[in-house]
C-alpha cells in the first residue's frame, strides 16, 4: 500500500509537498487562475474546483508542463475549495476567491 502525502497551504495561499511547490495564483481570482508546478513535469494531474457548499463545479485532468492555465469565468463569484493530486499520489487542497 502506498502512503498518501498531503500538501500543505501557505500563508500565500499556494500549496506545497515536500520539495515540490504547486502555487495556484491569482487569489482572489477573477476570469483565470494559473497552477505552477516545476516538478512532475509530463505527470497526470487533476483539479477540481468545489463550491463552499462541496458541489463539484469544474474538473479537469491535464499533463503537467510546468505552468497551466484554467478558464474560471464561468464561476459565480465567492469561495471556492481547489483539490489537487497526481498519478505519483500527492495531494492536497487550498481555497480560492473569485470575485468579479
């Protein structure tokens, strides 16, 4: 059994997993949020986008290529939950705002 490695928030609400740092920017968000991360490159990653109430309102699946960038302008403005993991099993979550 594999152990599962949880990211930690920062203050800067980025995440981040041991030596491998995943900032998820802008926060407050308004039209695009961008997801960095300079390790795992070419790795399957996935995000999902949750309402503060815990409805899924956007997931996606893509390959790392270091830097990309999610469409959110069809999101209401307000609090968000960003859950994120990959096939090399870290994980973790922070909040974003989206505000218009």
């Amino acid at each position: 059994m594999r152990s599962r490695n949880v990211l930690k928030e920062k203050q800067d609400q980025s995440i981040e997993y041991e030596s491998t740092s995943i900032t998820i920017y802008p926060n407050p968000a308004n039209t695009q949020v961008h997801v960095v991360c300079s390790e795992g490159i070419n790795e399957v990653m996935s995000i999902v986008f949750m309402s503060s109430t815990g409805q899924t309102v956007s997931s996606h699946t893509y390959v790392n290529t270091g830097e990309h960038m999610f469409d959110i302008s069809n999101l209401m403005p307000g609090i968000y939950f960003v859950h994120l993991w990959s096939d090399n099993d870290f994980s973790g979550s922070t909040r974003m705002i989206i505000t218009r």
